[in-house]
C-alpha cells in the first residue's frame, strides 16, 4: 500500500491503491444504490422553510469532527463543501472528478471520469464523461461509504472506500481535519493492465492536484 498526501485548505487527504477483492469490504448492512440513479421515491414537496436542503443526491462526507466537511454525490461529483466555518456551498466543479485510466497487455487504452453526466456548456469535452447511471454502487455506513465501478466501459473493477476516522473515546485524533480514499482493484481478466488513479484538480477547495498513483495488476 502506498500513500502519497496532499492538502486541501487544511484537509490532509490520502489515497491509495489495494491489492485485495474490494467486494468483500462493503458490509452487509450499508445502504446501498445503484451509481448515478435517482431513489425510487425522492420524496413529495418540500416545505417552506429556510433549512438547507441540497436534494437527494448526497453521500456520506468526510471530515474531521468540528473540522468541517465536504462529500461527493452517489452520481461522483464533489458538490457539498462545509470548509468553512457557517458557509454552505453546493455546486459541482468539472475538473473535480476522480478519473482512471486503464491500459490492459497489448490493447488500446480507457481514459475514463469516474462521475456520471457531463458538465454543463460542453466544459472539458475532450474528457471522456460517458460514465453510465447503474455503472456500479454506492453505499455508505458512516463513518465509511464506498463507490463500486463494475461497467462495460471499464476492464476493471475498481472501488474506492472513503472515510475520516472516527475514533472512541479519543476527540484529539477525531477532529483531525483527514480524509481516506483507499482504492481497490480487480483484474478480472487473464492478462496484466495498467492502472492510474488521479484526481486531476481540485480548485473547489485550494486548486492543489493530487499526485497520480500508477500500479500494475496481474
């Protein structure tokens, strides 16, 4: 396991590849929905009242106790930011997108943003945002929460478990402003690939990159 840090005003984030079946680490009793689709039932009409109210769409966020937060969408964007101390936003950048590349022994390679739909105005339209809604899961069981990418448009299985942690009895190392992303890969196929993981740039929190992460699985 390698990690590699990097800052986010604040935020030490951490991110790392794993060589293990990722499927068995989603417990039985997570919620659970497909990537990128709607709830069956999104609820009736919303009340009048000043309460923040973002819609459906939001995960589990991650963030140290009192240090704020921010979260990704069950459809992949990072959308919700609570940074800062009494500002709420909500509102997706492009750029912010985990993506993959995958290259598997003597094939074409796959470039693909790991978030479903395409920004609005044709933003960064050589990237490939074809992505589909059902492409996988998402499920959560704060403090954890887990994106699985199973798709034809990907020779890979990929799933990347994200959490700050939550220690008992211990406030000091819980209101750490961290956050985990640890990523796991599954080669289902008989030849070796190529795989790199990055989050090319994230401008919604300090405009840092995080280093890209290449490992090859046999």
């Amino acid at each position: 396991m390698h990690f590699f840090p990097t800052f986010f005003l604040g935020f030490l984030v951490l991110s790392a590849p794993v060589f293990l079946s990722a499927g068995d680490q989603v417990p039985a009793t997570a919620w659970r929905i497909p990537i990128g689709q709607p709830p069956a039932y999104s609820g009736g009409r919303k009340p009048e009242l000043a309460n923040i109210d973002d819609g459906f769409w939001q995960g589990a966020p991650v963030g140290g106790i009192g240090a704020g937060t921010f979260s990704r969408s069950y459809r992949g964007n990072f959308e919700r930011c609570h940074i800062k101390a009494g500002v709420h936003k909500y509102h997706s950048v492009p750029v912010n997108q985990f993506a993959v590349f995958v290259q598997p022994q003597g094939e074409t390679a796959v470039a693909q943003v790991l978030s479903t739909g395409k920004p609005e105005g044709g933003a960064l339209s050589s990237w490939n945002w074809s992505y589909p809604a059902g492409g996988g899961e998402y499920a959560a069981l704060y403090p954890k929460s887990w994106f699985t990418y199973r798709s034809p448009q990907l020779p890979i299985t990929l799933t990347v478990e994200q959490f700050s942690p939550i220690l008992p009895n211990n406030y000091k190392e819980t209101s750490y402003p961290v956050a985990l992303y640890n990523w796991f890969a599954e080669n289902p196929s008989s030849k070796p690939l190529l795989c790199r993981s990055c989050l090319p740039g994230p401008t919604w929190w300090a405009g840092f990159a995080i280093p890209q992460e290449t490992f090859t699985l046999s």
